[in-house]
C-alpha cells in the first residue's frame, strides 16, 4: 500500500473543496470582457441604465440632449445587449433632465404587462444648467413595457442653491418601494438619501439620510445591491464622497433591508496623486459575488475631473475586500452602470466616443 495515498487524496479532496468555495462563494473570481462594446443610444446619448424584465429582455434607458432640450429615451434589447432599439420617451423639454433609473414593480393584479417606474432628476432652468430655477425629482410609470408614459409622482421638489441628483430604486422584502438618491447641503456637503412608498409610488414616506449625515463631504451616486452574507442577506449601498479628499468610492451596509445603514468603509481610493474615482455601481452575481463598476482618471491624472476617466471594476466575496480590477473602457468614458444577466455574466454601460455603450463580461 502506498503510504502517501491517504495524504494525497486528502490534498485532492483539498484541492476539490477549494475549487467548490471558489464557485460558491466567489474566491477568486476575475472578470473578463466578452465580444466588443455595443451601442446602446442611437444618436449621442449619455448615463445609460439597464433592468431585466420579468418578460426577458432588456429595458434601457438614457438622456439624449438635442440643442437645449433633454430628452428620457428608452430602448429595448431581446438578445441580450448584442442590439438596441429605442422604444420610446419618458419625458423631454427644455428643461436639465437626466440620471434615468428603471424599476419593474410585481405585477400582482394579472395585468398584461407588469407596471414599470422610471426616477429621474427634472431641474427647470431659465437659460441652460448655470441657472436652475427649481430642482424636482420625479417618477413616471409605463404599462405597456416602456413604450409610453404617464407622470406618477415628485417624491421631494425644491428652489435653488442645492439640487437633488441621481435616484436609484429597489423592491423591500415587504413589498415596499424604496427610492435613494443624493441629495445637496451645500456646493462641498451633500448626502445620501432613502424615502419609502407603501403604494407603489404614488406618495412617499419621510426623507432619512442613510450616508453623510456625520460627516463633511460630496457623498453621492448610490448604487445597490443585496447579497448573502452566509449568515443573512445584507443590502450594500456604493457611492463616490469627497470625504478625506478628492472623488474616491465608499459603501455603508444595512442588515435590516434598508431601514438602517451604517459600517461606511473604503471600496477604491485612486492610484497615484490628487487623482479621482466616482459614479460608482453595484450588481450581485450567484448570490454573492459583488461586482462594483466606477470610473477613475488614474491612468492619465489629468486633474481636471471629470477629464481622462475611463471605467474599471472590482469584485468582492465580503463587500469589504474589492481586488480583480479590470479597464473596462479606456478614457474619455463616463457614468458607468451594471445590471446581471446571470450567475456569471452581467453587462455594463458607460459613455463613450458620444454615446453610450454596453459591454458584456463574464466571470470565471
């Protein structure tokens, strides 16, 4: 009898385990770009989101600008991110709309197509983006899968100096509607902020800061994901903050599905000198793999932020450790966002070369 042999299966059952957690818990998972960008606006078009339907395919939206005017378009895809079609109009006017989210609400009245929000900011100016009369962020809804919309409600509106940015909405456990975005105190101090609906929402509860309230900073473009701790499941909220310096990523996490969030910590802090990294987004692949997508000017240190980013990810097991850095685009490429196509794939959006693209990546 071989002596060895019982040590060496106890180093391939080793050997096996590993590899298990690996596919799991995500140990060790590296992104990968697959195929070459595809365009997802039609003409120009900037701050590209994605969801998937409970229908299946794909619902895109995007601001397309055309003079002073700005326009909410949204485009579909039915083969996964390979082709765009534009599909219709939230809003347009002369008037600074833009950072367009997407949420599908559970159709749970057998209606024939399930009832889809969009939030967005919808500033009015007098003559262009350096003379905001009155800041408003809004939600609009679409029964017919995207095509066309009617308005819903205005969860917060209010007069200058200080404006309300880039909404990001999630579906609670208890079948609640949670609304984030961020929100000014002041041209160097902004925060983060949550409101809930009961009714789907048509009214809305409260504002509570969930990011900021403690500290001096710009925190802002928040991302959300939820993820299985091995022990519960845990929301992660992603955002940029010029807390301790220039544009950098940080998260806050809550246990209790969004009511309560705390343990703010550090996801990238930029290479190099002064330089910057912002526009954070955050996706969840098999349950626990973290996917963060942002942008950063590390490469080229311009100092002239938003000039010379291009988009990079991170992926995480734990939502504290963030390593595998991937150029997902080189620069000039802008305001990122992630949705998952399945355990092991997601797709991306940024602007770049005057529009917005997508790239499929894959984990392995």
């Amino acid at each position: 009898m071989n002596p060895f042999h019982g040590f060496s299966s106890i180093v391939l059952w080793l050997a096996l385990a590993s590899s298990m957690i690996g596919g799991v818990f995500g140990v060790g998972v590296s992104p990968s770009m697959v195929g070459s960008p595809v365009k997802m606006s039609s003409g120009g078009g900037s701050y590209g989101r994605i969801i998937r339907l409970s229908t299946g395919q794909l619902l895109g939206i995007h601001t397309t600008i055309s003079g002073s005017d700005r326009s909410l378009t949204v485009c579909q895809s039915t083969d996964n991110a390979l082709s765009w079609t534009d599909i219709g109009t939230v809003t347009k006017g002369n008037a600074d709309i833009g950072n367009g989210f997407l949420l599908e609400l559970p159709n749970t009245t057998g209606a024939a197509n399930p009832r889809i929000l969009a939030a967005f900011r919808n500033h009015s100016w007098l003559s262009g983006p350096n003379n905001i009369t009155y800041f408003r962020m809004t939600v609009c809804f679409s029964d017919d899968l995207g095509k066309t919309w009617q308005f819903l409600s205005q969860p917060e509106g209010k007069n200058p100096p200080n404006g309300l940015w880039e909404p990001f909405m999630r579906i609670a456990h208890d079948g609640s509607l949670q609304l984030y975005y961020s929100r000014e105190n002041s041209q160097t101090d902004q925060d983060i902020v949550r409101h809930i609906s009961k009714d789907n929402g048509k009214t809305w509860g409260p504002m509570v800061t969930i990011a900021g309230a403690t500290t001096h900073g710009r925190d802002g473009m928040p991302g959300i994901t939820e993820f299985d701790t091995g022990s519960g499941k845990r929301l992660l909220c992603i955002f940029e903050t010029t807390q301790d310096g220039p544009f950098h990523v940080k998260s806050v996490t809550s246990d209790d599905d969004g009511i309560t969030w705390g343990n703010r910590s550090v996801v990238y802090v930029p290479t190099g000198t002064n330089n910057n990294a912002g526009s954070p987004q955050v996706a969840t692949l098999g349950g626990n793999v973290l996917v963060a997508i942002f942008m950063t000017d590390e490469d080229l240190s311009p100092h002239k932020w938003i000039q010379g980013a291009g988009v990079k990810s991170l992926v995480s097991t734990d939502g504290v450790n963030w390593t595998n850095k991937l150029s997902v685009s080189p620069p000039q490429s802008n305001w990122p966002g992630i949705v998952p196509l399945n355990d092991n794939e997601f797709i991306t959006t940024f602007d770049h070369a005057g529009g917005v693209q997508t790239q499929a990546l894959k984990l392995s």
